[in-house]
C-alpha cells in the first residue's frame, strides 16, 4: 500500500490540538495527540511545517499504538525525534507491544500543493525491543557507531542500557545498574560524554540529587564516572540539579538551587577529570526549574550560539536568549504557565496558556526579528468574558506570607458570593492562574473561587516548599482555612456558604480542613488521598520516600500517620462530603473510598459517594467530566441552601 495514503488524515479542527511533548527538528514540528473519531486508548505521532499555521497535519505513526512512558510511575515525553545525518530517527515508547519503536524518515524538500507529506518515510516501523514489562525514559542518545543508549526501569530497579539500531526485537544490553534512581540523561554533541541525575529512594529529585557524568569509548562501554562536586554549589548541602543538558562538545547548563531558587549553572568539561565552574547566573525569586514529577521538561534548548531559558518569574515567565553563554535578550511572556519549549537554530516553539486562553502551541523566528509576534498572537479580546486571576497574599500558618489566586464572580448573583477553596494535588505541585474551565464555570454561577498555593507548593523557592516538611495534613489545611478567615475579615465572601474541593493529595487537605472547626460547611473531593498507612504501604516506588519528609519516617512517626488519615476521622465528620473515585484508579484504590460510603451516609444524609467504572487517577472521559461538575452544583444548591 503507498505509504502516503497511511500517512494522510482529515483535517483537524485547530483547536482540538493539543499540541503535547513538542519537538523541533529541521523546521518539521512533532507532538503526540489523540487519533481523531478514536474512542480507544491509542494516539499517534504527528508532524507539520514550523509557521505553517494552515498546515495539515501529518500522521506518522500507526493507528495501533498507545505512545506512553510510564517511568518511575509518571513517565513523562514518550517518544524523540534524533537528527542523524540528514535522517529523522523516531522512536517511540508503546504501552501495546510493551516495547520500544524505531521509524526513519527524511524531509521532503518540495510538497506537492495540497498535500501533507512533509517526511518520507526510509524505513518502516521495527520493533527495536523485546516484549516486556520494563519502563523507559525516552532521554535516548544515538552514537556515531548507530547505538541507542537510554535509561529503564525494570523490577524496580534504574539501568542504563544500550541497543543496536539494526537489529529487532532485541534484549537490552544493560551498561550499568544504578544504587537507587536515575533520570535526565544527556550528551554532547559527539555522544561521547554523558551526563545524568541520580538520588537515593529517601529522598524526591527535587529535595536532593548528585550530578554525574561519564566517559562512552567505542565499544559502547562506560568509562570514568564523574560526580560533580564544587564548594559554591554542593558541598555539605543539600542541593538538587534539574535537567543536564549540552549545549557544546564541551559545555553543559543546568539549574541547581544551592541559593533557595533554581539558577542558571554553566560548566566547562573539556577535562572531565577537572570540571570548571564556566559562569553562574544567580537571579533571587526566579526559579530556572520545577519538582520533576515527570521526566522531559524543558527549560532550556538550543546551543552554545543561541541558547533559550524558561524561567518563572512572580508569577509571569520570561524567556532568555543565550549567546556563548552571555543574555543577549530578555522578553516577558504573556504567559501563566508552559508546558513545552524546543528550538531549532533561531526558531522556537513553546506550549503555553495565558490568563486568557488555553494551552496554544506558539512559534517564532528569532532569526527574523519576529518574536514580537509572540505577544501579539496571544489575543485578549476574549479575557472580559473570563474571571481573570488576582494574587491574593495572606497571613498562614506561623504568619508566613503565603499565596493564592482569587477569581470573583462574573455578575453579582448575591449580596456576598459563596466561596469555593480549592486546594491542589501534589502537594508539592501549585496553581499558576492558567484558565481552568471548572474555575470559570464556577465564577459564571455566581461564586468566588480561591486557588490556595499553601506552604509546600513549588514557585517561590525551596523555603517556601519546605515549609511542609512534616506537616502535610496540619499547615495545608490550615492556609486553606487562613485565607477564607482573611476574605471574611473583609467581606468579600459569604461566611455561611464555604465550601472546599480537593483532588488526590488535595482530598487530605480539603478533608482535614472540614473536620477542623466550622469554618468550611462541605467538601468535594476526586479519588482522595484516605488513609496515610495504606498510601505508605502500597504507594509506587517514586513516591516510596515522599511521606518520610511530608509526614517523617514510619517505623518513628506512625502514630501521625494516622492522626493525619482522613479516614480515622469520619466517625467525627458530621458535616456533607460528595466523594467521587474510579475503580481503575493504580494510584489510590477506590476501595478506601468505598470503606467510608457507609459511614458517611449515616454521618450526613447529603453525602454520597460515585464510583465511575472505567476512570483511573484524574479523570478522562469528558460526560464524566460534566457529570461531576452538574453533580457537584446540585450538591452545592443543596447543602448551602443556595
């Protein structure tokens, strides 16, 4: 069958591109998104031209794939795209086959009018691996002599590992076993000089790591492993590093937030055996990074000749233009939040979501002058139909200035608006004003929303995010309950019409809180973090060290764990809880969720509890969705008398 009739789609209405885990690579743009008219769990890989807005775009991989990388239980990008001569190798993670894949394509110079056959394809689809249970990070680096090298996660255990591009359905070739974790895995451009993260199973990646790098001879063998150690960065400190990555034969940035924030670090390793400190950027409240949840965040892209950083900055981004490690140029972002950044040459591409719209993909031409159109295509026109986000500091726990988001009603529905407090999962995660359509939603009926940033929450430092150390379950709630206690103090909300909503890690808080006085009347929650011990017990093994520093270390605080379980709690819980959870949920097990259904029945005539049959962790299926959302305004209009 002619390949270009399989590489051909039906055109897509923009706005139902999603435009995730972008990649930039001879002027071709690549993202992951779902296959249009496909109800099943499978996507695709597609591509189009850089600045090519009208462009259709091109599928190029199969409709029999479901493109996901589940390492260390996250994942991250699933899939890269490697220039390798004037070949575009990509290759991809498949939850199907259980295996890795490999397709190669080149640019076709010239397109034929009305066509969409932006890559040709030179080799078809080929099963690089064996079937198996294992979890791969796609930080894959290719050599000069066509081997892939990346790291995995097999039986609980992170490997580096190497395959040969020729051959199919191959075992891996393990390099080396690592202590605990590894991630973020980079090269040089001649791939002879790797560089990765590694941290011990106590700690989360953000909390502490080790920067290493390593010598790869011919044979694909790994050679003088270096740890980097430098006196103004990590000695005697607990200092994290975020995404290695090269900008030269000899040159490496990253981040490290030895300061409190994460600043820019550039080293020079043309002796890897003598590591200079090249230049260090520090910039105080600007954060260069963020808690890797997920592998393949990108703040930074390009080389040493024109290099670009992220970084957030109060609340807003900028973005930074490099020049042999000298800012050329500094331009604020209309942005709230970003999710991709890559470069090729002078031209950009960013994912990213402004205080008026949604995520939108943007691209630009620094070559050319026209990053201006940056902020000119972001259109406000549509922001007075929104609640646009005020920051809101407050006194919290210990009087420490603490952050929030308040949205106020669209129309004034009442004489004092109810409130809704909404606190994030995470929970080391935040709020950024990114629009949200259940915040609006909200605000169109007439309520204040509150976005609380409690102590804990990334952004603002690694002070402010370590507030939480062994508090979770004590200083969330109590922000969430300071910053209500503050709009009523000036009278800004309806003081009998508060309710709290939490998902995952936000259900402890939202939960804890209304248990805690009569401050807050109801409580909505999405698949709930219950029970502490069980989450210590069964927990993926990421997250296995997370609660020694939320909570402290089992075997000599578990009498908190349990103080702190929501689900130890219910027999004094008498006010409504609307509880929902899906029973494919492999973070948290429905099953707590059910253990409280009867007694919180008996507790409150008004709670009830849903179970969806086919969501997991964070639901998908969008009639769910909305089923939660009128279930959820039904349950409001009922239990505050509105």
């Amino acid at each position: 069958m002619n390949n270009a009739k399989n590489l051909k789609i039906k055109q897509i209405d923009k706005k139902n591109i999603s435009f995730k885990e972008l990649s930039l690579i001879k002027n071709i743009i690549f993202w992951v998104d779902i296959i249009p008219g496909d109800q099943t769990h499978k996507n695709a890989i597609f591509a189009k031209p850089f600045n090519d807005k009208n462009a259709i775009p091109q599928k190029l991989t199969g409709d029999n794939f479901y493109i996901k990388s589940n390492f260390h239980g996250y994942g991250g990008k699933s899939y890269k795209c490697i220039e390798v001569n004037d070949q575009i190798y990509l290759i991809w993670v498949d939850q199907l086959s259980k295996a890795m894949w490999l397709k190669i394509f080149k640019v076709q110079e010239k397109v034929p009018k009305n066509d969409n056959e932006y890559l040709l394809c030179d080799m078809e689809p080929r099963q690089l691996t064996e079937s198996r249970k294992t979890n791969f990070d796609t930080s894959f680096i290719i050599s000069k002599n066509n081997l892939l090298f990346g790291l995995c996660e097999i039986k609980h255990r992170d490997y580096l590992f190497s395959l040969n591009l020729k051959k199919t359905k191959q075992e891996i070739r393990i390099i080396k076993k690592f202590d605990n974790f590894a991630g973020n895995l980079s090269s040089n451009i001649s791939a002879d000089l790797f560089s990765w993260i590694e941290w011990n199973a106590g700690s989360m990646p953000w909390e502490r790591n080790e920067l290493f790098f390593a010598i790869i001879d011919n044979d694909g063998e790994i050679q003088n492993i270096k740890n980097f150690s430098n006196k103004f960065v990590n000695e005697e400190k607990n200092v994290s590093f975020f995404q290695p990555y090269w900008i030269s034969d000899t040159t490496l940035v990253c981040s490290e937030d030895s300061t409190g924030w994460w600043n820019l670090l550039f080293l020079d390793l043309t002796d890897i055996k003598n590591i200079i400190l090249k230049k260090r950027i520090i910039k105080p409240l600007t954060e260069y990074g963020s808690p890797q949840w997920v592998s393949g965040i990108s703040f930074f892209s390009g080389n040493i000749k024109n290099l670009f950083c992220v970084a957030k900055k109060d609340n807003s981004w900028v973005l930074e233009h490099y020049q042999n490690c000298e800012c050329i140029k500094e331009l604020k972002l209309p942005f709230c939040s970003i999710g991709d950044l890559d470069v090729c040459d002078q031209k950009l591409v960013i994912r990213g979501c402004s205080f008026g719209c949604f995520d939108e993909l943007f691209e630009c031409d620094f070559g050319e002058k026209s990053h201006t159109k940056l902020l000119n295509e972001i259109s406000l026109d549509s922001i007075n139909e929104y609640s646009r986000p005020e920051s809101f500091w407050f006194k919290g726990f210990n009087n420490q200035p603490t952050h929030s988001f308040i949205y106020k009603p669209l129309f004034e529905r009442f004489i004092k608006p109810p409130l809704i407090v909404k606190a994030h999962s995470g929970p080391t995660a935040c709020f950024d004003g990114s629009l949200n359509s259940e915040v609006q939603y909200w605000t169109s009926k007439g309520f204040t929303v509150a976005e609380v940033n409690y102590g804990g929450s990334s952004g603002f430092g690694r002070a402010y995010r370590e507030r939480l150390n062994y508090k979770w379950g004590i200083l969330d709630s109590y922000d969430c309950k300071a910053l209500v206690l503050d709009l009523i103090r000036l009278s800004q909300v309806d003081s009998t019409k508060v309710a709290i909503l939490g998902n995952s890690a936000g259900g402890l808080t939202a939960i804890n809180a209304l248990c805690e006085g009569d401050l807050f009347k109801v409580a909505i929650c999405k698949y709930p973090v219950l029970d502490l011990n069980d989450m210590h017990q069964k927990t993926h093994r990421f997250e296995k060290g997370y609660l020694n520093s939320l909570i402290g270390k089992y075997s000599k605080f578990r009498n908190e764990y349990q103080l702190r379980s929501p689900i130890y709690k219910i027999n004094q819980l008498k006010k409504p809880v609307l509880l929902f959870h899906g029973k494919k949920d492999l973070v948290i097990s429905y099953k707590k969720t059910l253990q409280i259904k009867e007694k919180l029945l008996k507790n409150n005539k008004n709670s009830e509890v849903i179970i969806f049959e086919n969501e997991g962790h964070g639901f998908k299926n969008t009639n769910n969705k909305k089923q939660v959302l009128f279930k959820t305004q039904e349950f409001l209009e009922k239990t505050l008398n509105i």
